[in-house]
C-alpha cells in the first residue's frame, strides 16, 4: 500500500498519475466525486487502485459515529483495502488523503474532532503502508520505505527526515 499525503493543491493527484501512469484499465475511486466510502471492492478490475478524498470520508463518519466508531469502521476499510492489495501480488493499492492539521486549530469541535481522527486514520494508514509520500507544490518526499531482503524474508524499513 502507497500512501500520499500533502496539503491542498500541492499536485498529490497529478504526481500520482505521472508516477504510476495511470490508464483506462486502471481504477480510480474519489470522494470528491461524491462516492460513498469503499468497503467492497470485488468489482474493482486491474492492477493498480487509487483511493483519493481520505479528508472527506472521515468527515462524513464522524457525522455518523463518535471518534471511537468512526476509527472501528475505518479500520475495518483498511482491512477491505489490504486484503484486496494483499489477493494478488501484481495489485497495488495508491491512497492519497489531504493533511488538514496544519494551520490554526479550530474553534467549532466538530471541525477540531475531524482534525484529530483524520490524523489517527493517517497514522493507522501510514504504519500499514509500505511507502508514505509527501507531497509539496508537486514534489515528493519518500519518508517511509519498506523493502525484503534477497531472500524475501524481513523487512527493512528505512525513513528519510
């Protein structure tokens, strides 16, 4: 799992497209086109998925669900989207959320719960992916790399500050 992270419109979609070389037989699933949370994805078809609007669902469960429930649901998704990941080595799951923790935290505690689980949900995203992008006016920093080793045993996992 690949996941892509930046603030708004800093060019995480397009470099998204460029790296991967995205094409019609690939998938794209946005929250910005107003689709629901994926939580079955055995009509998905191809290789390479990309789950973009991370933001926008987490809001939409908090809605929903106390800060407790939502990140139980969450977790259950990432359980969907990695064993969808995870049912075919030529698979590879691309899942870009917007950072919105930056800036002046918000007075409205709605807007402050948002902030708080979208940054669990990250954390939980981040600690099961095998590569973390960020991404800042269209240029990416790798800050976690997972790879085996020859034998395709362990994992090193190598972080660049």
């Amino acid at each position: 799992m690949h996941f892509i992270t930046g603030g708004a419109f800093n060019g995480k979609k397009a470099w998204v497209k460029k790296t991967y070389q995205f094409t019609q037989k690939d998938h794209w699933i946005s929250a910005y086109a107003n689709i629901s949370l994926p939580l079955d994805l055995s009509n998905v078809r191809g290789d390479l998925l990309v789950i973009e609007g991370l933001e926008i669902w987490i809001k939409q469960l908090i809605k929903l669900y106390d800060s407790n429930c939502s990140l139980e649901k969450w977790r259950e998704c990432l359980d969907v989207w990695d064993t969808w990941e995870k049912a075919d080595t030529c698979r590879q799951l691309v899942v870009i959320g917007t950072d919105i923790s930056k800036g002046i935290v918000p007075i409205e505690k709605e807007q402050r719960l948002w902030r708080d689980v979208t940054g669990w949900v990250y954390q939980d995203l981040a600690a099961r992916s095998t590569q973390v992008e960020w991404i800042w006016y269209g240029l990416n920093q790798t800050i976690k790399t997972e790879r085996r080793d020859e034998n395709n045993e362990e994992y090193y996992t190598s972080e660049i500050l």
